[in-house]
C-alpha cells in the first residue's frame, strides 16, 4: 500500500505546489485500487509545509502542477515518485495513475 498526496484547488491539481490552498492524501493499491482520501485544508500555502506533510504522512507519490526544482529534487531525494506538471480534475489523475498511464506533464480536459 502506497499513499498518495496530490496539491488541489478545487476539483483541479493545484497549478503550482509552493501555492496549494489544499491536498487530498489517499491510499494507493496496485492489486485492488480504490481511491478513499481526504481532503485538507491548509492554514496557508507554504511548499515547505506540504514537503513536511509527505514525509510525516509517509506519502511515496505526489501528484503536482507546477514545482520548484530544490521542491523537486528534495522529495526525489526522500525517494518519493514526483509526477509534476499535471493539470486537470485531480480525479482523472487518481483514475490515471490507477491505470498505470499517469505521467508528468499530462493534462486533463477542464471540465465543471
């Protein structure tokens, strides 16, 4: 079992992780997904705050628009898969990586 952070405003992957008002943090099974998280809400958007919470949640995926390199770099550091540059509803991003075809750089139709 895996945990997952994603960077949202909204419905949508948040467009830059330093400004992410909040996050959905779920789990992640590769042999029988289903998506259960949470939502929360951060008191403010500070990258450093969300790079605390993967690792005191024990996240090993996170899912981002768009992230500082020295962000970047340190989460690849802790040994956390960093897809970044993803825009769309954050669902169809769980639903992607469900699949197996989530990549970085991916966007998904902006739809209401």
């Amino acid at each position: 079992m895996q945990t997952i952070l994603i960077t949202i405003q909204g419905n949508h992957v948040a467009p830059r992780f330093d400004l992410t008002p909040e996050v959905w943090l779920g789990n992640y099974d590769p042999q029988t997904f289903e998506p259960q998280g949470r939502i929360l809400v951060l008191p403010q958007p500070s990258a450093d705050k969300v790079c605390q919470m993967v690792i005191d949640e024990g996240v090993s995926i996170v899912i981002c628009g768009g992230i500082e390199a020295q962000y970047h770099e340190y989460l690849r550091w802790k040994r956390i898969r960093v897809y970044d540059s993803v825009l769309g509803k954050y669902a169809d991003a769980v639903q992607a990586l469900a699949a197996g075809r989530l990549q970085s750089e991916m966007i998904f139709p902006f739809g209401c």
